[in-house]
C-alpha cells in the first residue's frame, strides 16, 4: 500500500519540456507581433481616411507612434530569446500574412454613434 500523496504523472525528459516552452513563447511572441501589425495597418488606414477630423487624427498618429514602438521592442524580444535569424524570419512572416480587410472603415464620429441609438 502506497502512503504517497503525489499523483502520478507523466515523466517528459527535461529537454523535451525545455523545447516544448521554447515553442510555445516563440508562438506567443508571434501572436504579439502579429496583433500589433494589424493594429498599425488598421490605424494607419483610418489616419489616412478623410472621414477622420483633424482631432482624431492627431490622436491616431500618437496611438501609432506607440504601436510602432511596441512593434519594434517586440522584434528586439525576439531576437534577445531566439536570435536575430528567427527574429527577422518571424517578423516576415508576419508582414507577409497579417492583412486587414479592404472593407474595415474608420470608428463612426460620436455624434453619429449616438443617433444609431435613439
């Protein structure tokens, strides 16, 4: 009769869970990258959209500027875990499949969001 209070459990080789978390922050680092393309791509479409006022647009170039950064400081993440081979690789990657549809348009002005109400 066993006394332990450990449940069994699978036993994976330490280089196996090692490759295993190194996939799967390579994987979430993608994901950011990629969230943050499509971010910059939708912004900078409605910046350049003329049903934007000139108020907007001053906070969209700022919220892009930001978006930018993050981009960049992300790529650097990757090249520091992974190295800059996998880090430019992966950066193509995502330049390459993130897109935003061609029908995607700018948020409505307020005051036409608040007559949708009522």
């Amino acid at each position: 009769m066993s006394t332990s209070t450990f449940t069994p459990a699978p036993i994976v080789p330490a280089s196996v869970h090692v490759r295993l978390k190194h996939e799967i922050s390579l994987a979430a680092l993608t994901q950011e990258l990629a969230g943050l393309r499509f971010s910059i791509l939708l912004l900078a479409r409605w910046e350049g959209s003329r049903e934007v006022d000139a108020e907007n647009r001053v906070e969209l170039r700022e919220e892009l500027a930001h978006l930018r950064l993050l981009y960049f400081e992300t790529i650097d993440e990757l090249a520091m875990g992974f190295g800059i081979q996998q880090a430019m690789r992966t950066k193509e990657d995502v330049e390459r499949t993130v897109s935003v549809p061609r029908d995607m348009m700018p948020p409505l002005k307020a005051r036409e969001n608040e007559q949708l109400y009522f």
